[in-house]
C-alpha cells in the first residue's frame, strides 16, 4: 500500500525525510511541480540514488493532436515514442522513477535497491 501525505502539510525538511525512508508514496495537492521535482532530484542525487522524471501531464499536444490530419498524428506519436526511448536510455534502470500527474507526485522506489 503506497502513503499519501500533501504538500501543503508538510515542509521541505519532512519532504526531504519522506525520501530518505526509501519508501513509494504520493505527494497529492503539489502546488510547485517544478520546485518540488527540483528538491526531489537533488535529495536523491545526494543519497547516491538515480532517479528519471516521468511527466504523465497532459499537454496542449495531447488535446491538439485529434485535429491534425492522420499523418501528423503519426509524427506526433512518432516523436512521443522516441522522446520516450531517449529518456529510458539516459537512465536505463533508475533506483527511483518521479513521475509528475496533475497536482500529484508519485514517487516509486525499485524494490531490492
């Protein structure tokens, strides 16, 4: 069972904590995604742990995309995929996976790491 705790209850430092337990949680009603991801990254980074950000957002692309003709569509879900690729090999196998949902941050932790 993954925790759920919010932003606007906690502090950096207990944020920081969080991370530290090496534990999956939730951060829900995250009001600064960016500088959330910001001290996520750079707590990680100082515990030694690799991490990749994943932003499962919606865009104005993904809305967009229904109104393009079919072979735009398939260069936009062309470039979707090989963007994708390009992030998986930066980190193939990260200990932590960050990924960013509307006004949410999940943070998983790779079991056994």
């Amino acid at each position: 069972m993954i925790k759920t705790y919010f932003q606007h209850r906690m502090t950096g430092d207990e944020f920081a904590s969080l991370l530290t337990s090496r534990e999956s949680f939730v951060l829900e009603s995250v009001g600064d995604m960016a500088g959330a991801v910001k001290v996520c990254q750079s707590t990680l980074i100082s515990l030694g742990l690799s991490c990749r950000v994943v932003d499962r957002r919606s865009s104005f692309v993904d809305d967009a995309v229904i109104f393009l003709p079919l072979p735009l569509r398939f260069l936009v879900a062309a470039w979707k995929i090989a963007k994708a690729i390009f992030h998986w090999c930066l980190i193939p196998n990260p200990a932590v996976l960050v990924v960013m949902m509307p006004q949410a941050l999940h943070i998983k932790f790779r079991k056994g790491g």
